[in-house]
C-alpha cells in the first residue's frame, strides 16, 4: 500500500527543473506522476518513479538533496463528486492531509496523499472501501 | 576650538616625553597587577625594567581580541573591583562579550578625549548635541554623552531607534549636532524627506559619525542630503570607545589622542613594525588607563599614519580612514560580525555545521545581510512547513546571539562557491 515518493529540493533557478529530469531521464527511470510545491525561494519537486532507489543514487550523485517519503495513493472514478466524497471520509476520521496531488487517466483518477498519520489514513480508507492503488502498479504507469 | 592645545599641538619631543613616562609606569602596572600580562613578559624574558621608553614598546608582547575571551570577564582588570566605577561590553563570538572596565579617572579621561574629539569636529558650548547612538553595553551612547557635557553643550540622550521621535525632536528642540553611525545618518535622511521635511527647517550643522565603515562618497551624500559637515569619529571599546581618533574641520586624517593611546602600524603577517606613512594593521597601547590597560592591542583595522603638523594646528598623528580589516570581522550596522559565530549558531542545530555564505549588501542606506545555507540531505524535509520553520530558527538564533537580523536562504548543496575545497565564507558588496 506504501509507495515511495522522490522528493528533490530545488533552489527557484533557471534550468534545475530541467536537469532533474535529465538525469532522471539518462538513468532510464520514468516519471508517472509529478508536482511541484514552491515558495518564493525554493521547492520541493515530488514525484512517484518507476524505481524509486536507482533515482535516489543518480541525484545523490549530482549532489541533489532527495528523500524518499512514504506516501499513499487512492483510486477514484473520475467523475465529479469522488474525490469530495473520499476527502469527507478522510475528513471525518479526523486524518490531516500535508499535501496531495491527482492525476486522472480515463475511467479512473490516482490521488497521491501525504497523510500527517499514514496508519490511520490506510484504515480508514480501507474501512470504506476505498481502493488503494499498490506501489508496483503506480511506478509501471 | 581647541580643548587641549598642549597636548594636542605639543611639539613631538613633548608628546614622546609624555607616552614615555606613562607608558613604563603603565607596564609597571599592569606586570604587577595582571598574571596574564606578567606570565607573557615572562615568557618572553622582559622584565618592567626593560622598558624605559617608546622606543622599547616593540619589545612587548601583543593583546588580541581572544586573551580578552580568555580571561573573561575580568581576568585583565589591573585594580580590584572597588576601583571600577563602571563596565562596558561589545558583542562577542560565541555569545560570549568583551567586558572593559573604568575607574574614576578612566571615565574623567574618556569625557576628556571624546571632548578634544568634539571641539575638534567643530562642536562649541552653544551646540544641541543629538547622541543617537545606542546607550547601554556598547560605548557609543554614554561615551559621547559624557564627552558633550565636559564640553558644556547640551545633550539629548535619545539613544538609537525610533527614527520619527528622532526627527520630531531635532525639529521642535533644534539639534545642531547628531551623533550615529553614518548609516544611522542615511536612512534619517532619507525619512526626513519622506516626511516632507526640508533640510532648512532642521539647525543640524554637524555630524559625529562613526562605529563602522563609511566611504568618502556616503559622506558627500550625507552632507548633501542632511545639508551638515559630516565627521568621521574612532575608537573601540578596548582602547577606551569612542574618541580614540576623530577628524577636524580640514576631515584630513583623523586625529589620535596619543597622549593616552600610542598607535604603531605593523605588518599584519610578519607583525613587525612599520616604518612611518606605511600601511598596515593599526596597533594601540593605552597608556592613561588604570582598570583595563591594553598593551599593544592589535585592532584588525589597516590604515596608516601621518605625522605632519596639520592644517588645523593640531600636531596629534592623524590615522587615514581605516580601509579594510586584517582579520574577517565585518561591521554590519554598527555591529560587529565574525563569520565564526554565525558558524556557531549553526553548529547549535546540528552536529556538523552545515556549508553557509554571507553576502552583505547595502541597500539604499541599510546594511542587510543574508545567510545561504546549503540544505543537505540531514536538513531537508519535503514538506514547504519545515523548511520555512528552519529557514526561521536560523534568522531567530542569530538574531538572539548576534542581535542583528538576517535573511536566510535555503540554497541546493554545493552551490556555494568552493576554492580549494573552503567554501567562500563572506561577499561583501558594499561599495565602501
């Protein structure tokens, strides 16, 4: 149910975005989802790859500041209401959400979420039977 | 106006004869009285009687900023305490200040050259004199103070800040004379113009300004924008404070009060002495002082020394304005900034400090300074929450050691510039 998310700092410079995924892309590790978190100084670029440790150690090597955070994904029909209704469950259970990001591919929308408690957020969507996407799947998107 | 014309357009025989006899009796005093300075002697095989004058001062040991930490906080006083009437104490590395202690006549002798400085500057019994350097711990405020009031002018001891109320009273009680740091100085300007204040309805004619770097051109700007003579004043609290050095009228040099301090130039590498009219690291050796006398204090600052009779009549050495430091300590807005404790303030946080750069920079008339650290792997978070909250624990920690504000950045690990491996540790950009 966990997945690893890359996340890489980035200082707000011309070109960085690019080079992240240049490297990325030289060590034949795809991308399936992506977002960007930034202040006026800096971001936090996070993303879900195909092999989470190789991107790791290719970005290490160029001296960027990565870490892999535990996060989890839900799937849900893509059509309006869904995600306000998994939102409420998640609400009601009292489950904080740090940051999330979505992405929707035909029938079916992925929604990354970094809840504060990781635990309780995985019961609770199981307990309503929400489906939960598996980390070998998400990194072959 | 001169305050003191035997001393301070004594012929040079006159004034070696006088740094002579109170140099001897000042070593006398502090071999006798300070076990630090006495072990130093002894290491070196000198005894007091070795000294007979001037002409022996190079055969003495130095004092560095770090025997005044070591011996913190009164290790170096050379009179027990019931002698001290009064402590001072400048910001020091690692939290820990420099404490300097006077006597009676300690204090009488520093009224005494921060009124020469006065008279000097232009300043007569009539003035208004403004003192809008801080009062407290740094010598600047109550220094200046006393000085005005043995001079017979009359004082407002407003101290530093609250840059309305300054300018209000310098309206409404017709300051002729502000005393601050030039960069104090600027940014009054620049808020009397925004309050829509011309020049003229202000009486300010001079400006005792001093306490760190300024160019020639900041000082055209400030005599222009504040319509004054802006002069440059001296010192440093382990000399006396302010008053150490101070220009006349002519602003050609700045006088040194050498009847009390005996400045030499030495070669900050080799630390030999140099030969009159050389540049190098300006040296002090404080030859009044009874409760912490100073034996040739190396104050980091380059310049060098004239000793030819100045225009003003004065025959006191004249010190050229100080162009650069021997060591890194940088003067941020009248405070003093070693990179090494910003280092320390990081090393508070984690176990290994992390790489940092300083850039200073003077925007408008303000000093700012801003602290990139690098975020390696051990201090980043991904989530934005934390990271600000570093970015501000690092403002807040330095803030509360160093009392000066900074702006941090968070900047990607090694992009700080590198030479030979040592990262680059302060840019200044201030045109000085």
């Amino acid at each position: 149910m966990l997945i690893k998310q890359l996340s890489v700092f980035l200082e707000n410079k011309k070109g960085r975005l690019m080079e992240v995924t240049q490297v990325l892309g030289e060590a034949n590790v795809n991308m399936s989802a992506f977002s960007v978190a930034d202040t006026s100084e800096f971001g936090i670029l996070r993303m879900i790859v195909s092999d989470p440790e190789k991107a790791v150690e290719v970005l290490k090597a160029k001296d960027f500041s990565v870490k892999l955070t535990d996060v989890v994904c839900l799937n849900a029909p893509n059509q309006p209401g869904s995600l306000a209704k998994a939102l409420q469950i998640l609400g009601n259970d009292g489950v904080f959400i740090e940051y999330m990001y979505a992405f929707s591919m035909g029938e079916s929308a992925n929604v990354v979420l970094k809840p504060k408690n990781l635990d309780k957020c995985i019961k609770v969507l199981q307990d309503h039977k929400m489906e939960l996407v598996k980390a070998s799947d998400l990194y072959k998107l | 106006m001169i305050w003191n014309e035997k001393m301070e357009c004594a012929s040079r025989e006159l004034m070696s004869e006088v740094q002579s006899e109170r140099l001897v009796n000042t070593v006398k005093r502090s071999y006798h009285n300070v076990p630090f300075f006495r072990k130093k002697m002894q290491e070196m095989h000198l005894v007091p009687e070795d000294i007979k004058g001037i002409e022996d001062l190079h055969k003495l040991p130095f004092t560095v900023k770090q025997d005044m930490r070591d011996n913190y906080p009164y290790g170096l006083f050379a009179v027990p305490m019931s002698e001290i009437v009064r402590l001072h104490a400048s910001s020091g590395t690692t939290g820990k200040p420099t404490v300097v202690g006077y006597t009676r006549k300690d204090l009488a002798s520093w009224a005494e050259v921060v009124t020469r400085t006065l008279a000097m500057a232009g300043v007569h019994k009539e003035d208004i004199v403004q003192v809008a350097y801080g009062y407290g711990l740094f010598t600047g405020g109550l220094g200046i103070h006393y000085g005005t009031e043995n001079l017979g002018a009359s004082v407002i001891p407003i101290s530093g800040g609250n840059t309305k109320k300054q300018i209000q009273l310098m309206r409404d009680f017709g300051s002729t004379v502000l005393a601050c740091t030039p960069s104090y100085a600027l940014y009054l300007a620049e808020v009397i113009e925004e309050m829509g204040i011309s020049p003229e309805e202000l009486k300010i004619r001079i400006g005792i300004f001093g306490a760190e770097p300024w160019s020639q051109n900041m000082r055209l700007e400030i005599e222009k924008r504040l319509g004054l003579k802006a002069i440059d004043i001296f010192g440093l609290s382990e000399i006396i404070g302010p008053g150490v050095s101070c220009e006349c009228e002519c602003q050609n040099g700045l006088h040194i009060n050498e009847d009390h301090f005996i400045p030499e130039i030495i070669d900050p590498e080799t630390h030999e002495p140099l030969p009159g009219g050389s540049y190098g690291e300006l040296v002090f050796t404080t030859i009044s002082k009874e409760g912490i006398p100073m034996i040739r204090y190396r104050t980091r600052d380059l310049t060098r020394l004239n000793y030819e009779k100045c225009e003003c009549g004065r025959t006191l050495v004249r010190m050229e304005k100080c162009t650069g430091r021997s060591d890194d300590m940088l003067i941020i807005r009248g405070v003093n900034v070693f990179p090494s404790q910003i280092e320390s303030v990081l090393l508070e946080m984690s176990e290994t400090a992390p790489h940092y750069q300083l850039i200073v920079e003077r925007e408008g008339t303000m000093d700012s300074l801003t602290l990139q650290v690098e975020v390696e792997e051990r201090f980043f978070s991904d989530e934005i929450r934390e990271l600000q909250g570093l970015r501000k624990k690092i403002a807040h920690n330095i803030q509360s050691t160093l009392g000066i504000s900074v702006n941090v950045k968070l900047v990607e690990p090694k992009t700080i510039e590198r030479t030979a491996g040592k990262a680059k540790r302060v840019i200044d950009k201030r045109k000085i």
